[in-house]
C-alpha cells in the first residue's frame, strides 16, 4: 500500500479515508502481509488528527500477521513506531526498501 504526497485537506477526509481502506481489507481474504509505503507523505501529527485516526489506524493495520513500513525520514520513522506502541500493533518500520522486503520475505 503507498501513500501519495497529496496531503488529507481535513480530518473528516482523513476519517473517511481510512474508513474505506479498512472496508476494503475486510472484502477480501485475509493477508498476512503488509507493506505501507509512506515515503512521499508528508508527516501530520496534530492534535486533532491524532484522536480522529487513531481507532482508524488500529481497525486497519491489527489484521496483518506481519507489518512493515518504509519511511522516508527518521522522524517518519519514530512517529510509526510510536504508532505501533500506542496501538499495540507489533510492526517494523524502515528506511531501506530492500530491508523492508527482506525482512517481509523472510516472514
């Protein structure tokens, strides 16, 4: 899954976003893989952002056996992992695409 550089222009947009991917895992087999590319978005972590798609977050990514993230920053890369801790989702994140893929393969 990648997320583009288009930023969400509000939080209900954001909300509905995540609403509808979360739907369209669950009409499909389950996976037990993930790889969340996220390098081209820009980071939010705003108050307001933070409460409305944390429950969204976690519906979404708590199905995945094994999840990896690729950032492109270490800040990126902190804020995911502090996302996985808050959630209690156990994932990897990465700067490395190959380490990301590797790290997947071997799962």
């Amino acid at each position: 899954m990648t997320r583009t550089s288009t930023p969400y222009p509000d939080v209900l947009t954001a909300d509905v976003e995540f609403g509808a991917m979360t739907m369209w895992f669950e009409g499909r087999d389950v996976v037990d893989a993930l790889l969340v590319d996220l390098r081209l978005a820009t980071g939010r972590n705003d108050d307001s952002f933070e409460t409305t798609i944390r429950p969204r977050r976690r519906a979404l990514f708590q199905r995945f056996g094994h999840l990896a993230f690729l950032c492109g920053t270490l800040t990126g890369k902190l804020q995911i992992e502090r996302h996985g801790r808050e959630d209690r989702i156990e994932l990897q994140v990465f700067l490395d695409e190959d380490d990301a893929l590797r790290w997947l393969a071997e799962r």
